[in-house]
C-alpha cells in the first residue's frame, strides 16, 4: 500500500493543533484572506438587491462575514513573522493565548452552523439561544486572548 494511503503513516505526519498555531505562515493567510472574504461580505451586504434575490445576498454576506471574521482574529494570533516582513504587527501572543484565540474562533464559526442545522428541527429558541451562546463564548475568549496580550504588552518587560 502507498505511504500516503496508510492511515496510521500519515496520522504520525500530521502536525498537532499546538504546532499549526505556532506557524508564522498562519499570520499573512489568515489576515489577507480574512480581510478578502470580509471585504466581499461587506460589498454583498451594501448591494442593492430586491425581492428574492435580496434575501439570498444578506445570507451569503452574513455567512462570508461569519467565516473572515475569526480567520482574520486566527491571522492575527498568529506568531509574528521576522521584522522588516510586511505582515510584522508586534502582537505576538503566547501558546495559551493563541489556543484561547483559536477556540473562540471555533466557536464563533459554528454559531451560525448551529442555526443552519437546529433550525429545521423545529426548536427556534433553543437552537436560537445555543447559536447565542456560542457566539458570545468565541468572542470572549477571542477578546480574552488579545486583550491578555495587550495587559501583558501594556505592563512592559519590567513588571514581573
């Protein structure tokens, strides 16, 4: 059997979560391509459409919106590259803080997968208040990550 077909051979290659997290091509994806869908979602959201067609264009932009939003966040955790490279912030955030970042954005991600899937089920306020729930846990441990960063940045290097 092929190397790359044996399950157990390509399992031991892949890298961990912690070990993506800490890969500085991470940073110019995340916010290049963040910032792109984004910029797409916010363009289809101030389209002027009418009718059904209306609808479907705030789906699609709401959903682009979802999505950019914590790959921008994800981007930015990222670490930071090597001065003098283009995409050199000075927000370098700890492993911890990225895995809060990294989180937060899962779970700002599947809100409104919650939505698309609970709401068929019939129980609008449960799934309503699930895909809330979820929404404000990401953000918070988002905001939790870079706000951690920023105490930590904002207290210097000679505060113990």
């Amino acid at each position: 059997m092929d190397r790359s077909l044996d399950v157990a051979n390509v399992a031991e290659t892949l890298p961990g979560l912690s070990d993506a997290l800490e890969d500085e091509r991470l940073r110019p994806v995340g916010v290049v391509v963040g910032f792109a869908i984004l910029t797409v979602g916010a363009l289809l959201s101030i389209a002027p459409t009418t009718g059904q067609l209306a609808f479907w264009s705030n789906a699609v932009a709401a959903t682009l919106v979802f999505v950019s939003v914590p790959l921008f966040c994800i981007g930015l955790a990222a670490p930071d590259p090597p001065e003098g490279s283009r995409f050199h912030f000075g927000v370098n955030l700890t492993r911890k803080q990225r895995q809060a970042v990294a989180a937060g954005s899962l779970c700002i991600t599947l809100s409104p997968v919650v939505m698309v899937v609970g709401s068929p089920l019939g129980v609008s306020v449960v799934v309503l208040a699930t895909a809330a729930t979820l929404a404000f846990v990401g953000a918070s441990l988002v905001l939790t990550g870079f706000v951690a960063w920023t105490s930590d940045a904002l207290a210097g290097p000679n505060s113990t």
